[in-house]
C-alpha cells in the first residue's frame, strides 16, 4: 500500500492493487461543501418528454403514474400546457394525444425540438 501526498496542492493518491483513490479536498471541507444525496433527477428534468412519453404509452393521467419521486404537481400541469401550446395534447380535461403529438413521441427529442422538425418537414411539403 502506497500513500504520496503533494501539501501544497492538498492532492492525495493511494493506490493498491484493486483501486486508485484521488483526493483533491480534505473530507471536512467535502462533508461541509456538498450535500449527502444529491436531488432525484426528476426534479430537475423538464417533464414535457416525460408526460409526452407517458402519453404514448397510453397513461391517461399522468398525476397518478407510480413515479419513484413524483414531480410536483405544478410541474406536470405546466408541462401539458406546454404540450397543449404545441398542439402535442387536445385542450381539455381528456388531454388525449393528437396525430402530432403521436408523431413528435416517436423523436427521440425534446418535444419543442420534434415540434420545430415536423413543422419545417411540413413547410417543405408545402412549398415544393
């Protein structure tokens, strides 16, 4: 087992032969700095391609999907509304899929994306 220490840059390497471990902070500093579990990835994630998704799949409310960590309600509303804006959802309490919003499910894109793709596939329909 072999520990070399730089002080000056507060680098410490330790190496064996299963594992490499580089430290570039003292514990105290990394306990005081970062939190212990870092917010589920739901929280942060823009929920118009997760309720597009979900639409596909044919779940009818989405509110209700079994989520590890639910999104917050608020959330999920103003992502059908932005769903609705782009014509992926009918208006309304069904907030069924159009023939669009099937469409822009199948992009592997954020729905805004798959949104703008099919509107310029479709302008060059038009023009030519």
């Amino acid at each position: 087992h072999e520990v070399q220490s730089w002080p000056q840059t507060n680098l410490v390497f330790s190496h064996n032969f299963t594992h490499i471990l580089c430290r570039l902070f003292s514990s105290a500093h990394f306990n005081d700095t970062f939190p212990k579990h870092t917010p589920p990835e739901i929280l942060n994630t823009p929920l118009e391609g997760v309720v597009l998704a979900l639409k596909a799949l044919a779940v009818d409310k989405v509110a209700q999907f079994p989520f590890p960590t639910p999104p917050e309600p608020q959330a999920l509303a103003a992502a059908q509304r932005c769903l609705e804006a782009l014509s992926a959802l009918q208006p309304g309490a069904g907030n069924l899929l159009t023939p669009l919003g099937r469409l822009m499910a199948r992009f592997p894109l954020s729905p805004r994306h798959a949104r703008m793709l099919l509107q310029v596939c479709e302008r060059l329909l038009v023009e030519c």
